[in-house]
C-alpha cells in the first residue's frame, strides 16, 4: 500500500477517536494559559500512543517528539493551540461547555485534535520517514503575548531549529472537505488602543463652563480614520477600529473623561511603528487644542504573518495529493491576526484553513460567536493532512 492511502486509512480508521477527543475538548475549555487540564489529557494520550514529551513549556504547554529513521536528518514541527475564549455557548449539543462562560468559539478544541491524530499517524508510520516531528500543543494564543512567544523565549525552535513549522486554523467560510492556502504575506498584526480624553465635567445645560470630553473623543475618532485614508500607502492593508467607548455621564452630565479602546492593524512593520507615532500626536494633540488631555496607550500585540512561498506551494501540492485539486483553494488576505505569526519570523512557515462548514446542518457560524460550531467530518482531513504534509517535508 502506498504511503499517501496508507494515511488515509488511518485517517478513517481513527475517525471515531477523533470525533470523541474533540467532544471531549470541546466540552472542557480552559481559557488562555489556565489549560491545565487540556495539557493533562494531551499527555495522557501521547503517552497512550509511546510518544515522548516535554511539559510544561510556557506553563502549560506540551512539546511531543516522534522520531523516524536517521532522526539528526531533518526536523520538522507542527503546531496546534488549545485555549478557549470568555464566551457563553448557546448550542444545544450533546458536547456543550461545562464551564459557564468559557467556550472553544475559535476551534482550538479542534486544532489540538487534528495535531493529536496526526502524532498518532505519525507514530505508527515512524519507519516510513528520515528525521524528528516536533509536536507543539500550544497554550494562550488568544490573550497578549501569546503562548508562541513565550515559547519560542523557552526554546520550542531550538535544540535543533526546526527547518520549518506548519499550523493550521479552521475556517467557518469554507466547506468541510476543503482546505485554503495563501502565499507570502497572509494575516495581520494586531495592536490594542487604550485611549483616555480627560477633561472638565459639569451641568449640560452650561457647556461653557466645562471642558467636553466627549466632544474632544468625537473629533479624535473622526480624525484618526485619516491615518487610514489619507496617510497609510494604499498597497499596504491597514484597518483602525474602535470598539469601545465609555462616556459616564447622563442626559444633563458631561462627565470628566471618556474611555474609548480599539484595534490597529497592518502588515508591514515600518508603516507600523510610524502610525503608533502618528496616532498618539494626532489624538493628543486634538485635546490639547480643545482645552483637555489625552493619554493614549498602545499595547503591542502579535506581528504580521507571512507564510514561504517555497514550503505553502509544497504544502498545497500534498493537499492536493491528499483531497484532489477541487479541494483546494486559494485565499484572500486576512486581517485578523494569529500569534503563530512569531513563528513565521523565525522559521519558514506555512499557516493553512482547515474547511468546517456545512449549510445544509445550519454550520455557518463565524468563530468567536457563541453559536459556532464545525461539520466533524473535518477531523479526519485536519488530522490526516497534517500528517502527510509532514511526511512530504520529511521524505523530499
């Protein structure tokens, strides 16, 4: 049997495990760096499978190792992330949270499946490949700096450095069956803004007795949409967006300040740095000018992503090997952001779309809503791709 249906088949015959471990992800979520208990059912199962492990990395992170022949040849990691977002699951399922408040809304319940049935394929076909698989279950992607950071800080691209890493997300967009790839530049970085206008409160009915902060945030807001506009280069994606405001006054109260909070992104890390600058003179500088102040914080977040060319056309390529040319599609820009972009500033990688969706059972939520929810037929393909991308890469 060749070795791509030899995959496959695995694929299929762990189909049922792998249904049974994301329910059981799903069921249990952990929120960002608290995955204590996720990490203790990866454990228990590469343990299960004869997998050697490392834990805890970056608190609760787990790092497996699954050695081929000539192991020293070539090292190649794959990556899943595991935590849960603060989010109440309004689905009526057999496999619903049991933590009120806490769900897999972004599908790293799924994630941390496919890379746990990927090891397993990877394990059983360990004599069919030259080199080391580095498995990393990675905690805290969705919560500043990242589980990724503090990884790569502990060494995870170390002891060898891995020729390159592949990771994978679902995507509600595409249907179950289907896989996306993008090369070069592909999601954004992600800044947050805190932003506090002070002024001087008082009676509505005598705004010239006061010094409007909510006038003075109305201007700033207008005028920051200029940095998009007017200012960022047009070849060069840039979204700024407010979410956020807090104006605690009343119909007759002008209060003393307002709080507002948004989101910077781009992708390139110069026009970056120059429009952090830009937005902080711009909105102090408003204020100032209307009699009040303006503290404007920005907390850096994750930076751009940027998959090889080289290693995602290879990738494609064993995708379609893998599910057929039809199969496969090619995707646009994204401006959401992903801390596996770390990874891609150290080492060639390749971060592709997992297809989940299904219409005709109603699966069409977006992530990040308490609705969302994934056809399960996708396990197999996470699990089995994931695996024969690797394969490939070893065996090239």
């Amino acid at each position: 049997m060749e070795l791509l249906e030899r995959v496959k088949v695995l694929a299929a015959q762990y189909e049922q495990d792998l249904v049974a471990n994301r329910r059981h992800l799903h069921a249990n979520p952990e929120l960002s760096f608290q995955e204590y208990q996720t990490a203790a059912f990866i454990q228990e199962r590469l343990k299960s499978w004869g997998i050697p492990f490392k834990a805890p990395v970056a608190g609760t992170g787990v790092v497996g190792t699954i050695e081929g022949r000539n192991p020293q040849k070539k090292v190649f990691a794959l990556r899943a992330d595991m935590d849960a977002l603060p989010i109440l699951e309004a689905n009526d399922v057999p496999y619903k949270s049991k933590n009120d408040g806490v769900m897999h809304a972004c599908g790293h319940d799924v994630h941390t499946t496919s890379l746990l049935g990927a090891a397993r394929i990877l394990n059983e076909l360990k004599d069919s490949f030259e080199g080391t698989v580095r498995l990393i279950f990675q905690p805290g992607e969705e919560l500043l700096p990242g589980g990724a950071s503090l990884m790569i800080k502990e060494g995870v691209l170390k002891n060898p450095e891995p020729a390159a890493i592949v990771g994978q997300h679902v995507m509600p967009l595409i249907p179950a069956g289907k896989v996306g790839f993008r090369e070069g530049m592909y999601m954004a970085s992600t800044d947050e803004l805190y932003v506090t206008v002070k002024g001087k409160g008082g009676h509505a009915a005598m705004p010239e007795q006061n010094i409007d902060p909510v006038l003075i945030t109305a201007h700033i807001l207008v005028a920051l949409q200029q940095i998009v506009s007017r200012v960022a280069n047009p070849k060069i994606p840039t979204v700024l967006s407010f979410g956020k405001i807090i104006a605690n006054g009343a119909t007759n109260v002008i209060p003393n300040e307002v709080k507002i909070e948004g989101t910077f992104r781009t992708m390139d890390e110069t026009w970056r740095a120059e429009a952090h600058k830009r937005m902080k003179k711009m909105a102090e500088s408003i204020a100032e000018g209307m009699g009040g102040q303006c503290d404007f914080d920005i907390q850096k977040g994750y930076p751009y992503l940027e998959n090889d060319p080289e290693l995602t056309r290879q990738a494609r390529t064993a995708a379609v090997e893998y599910l057929g040319e039809e199969n496969v599609l090619d995707l646009d820009l994204w401006m959401a952001a992903e801390d596996f972009s770390y990874y891609s500033h150290e080492v060639d990688s390749c971060f592709y779309r997992l297809g989940t969706r299904n219409e005709d059972r109603g699966i069409t939520s977006s992530v990040h809503s308490p609705t969302f929810d994934i056809d399960e037929k996708a396990l197999p393909i996470g699990a089995g791709l994931m695996a024969w991308i690797a394969l490939k890469q070893l065996n090239a």
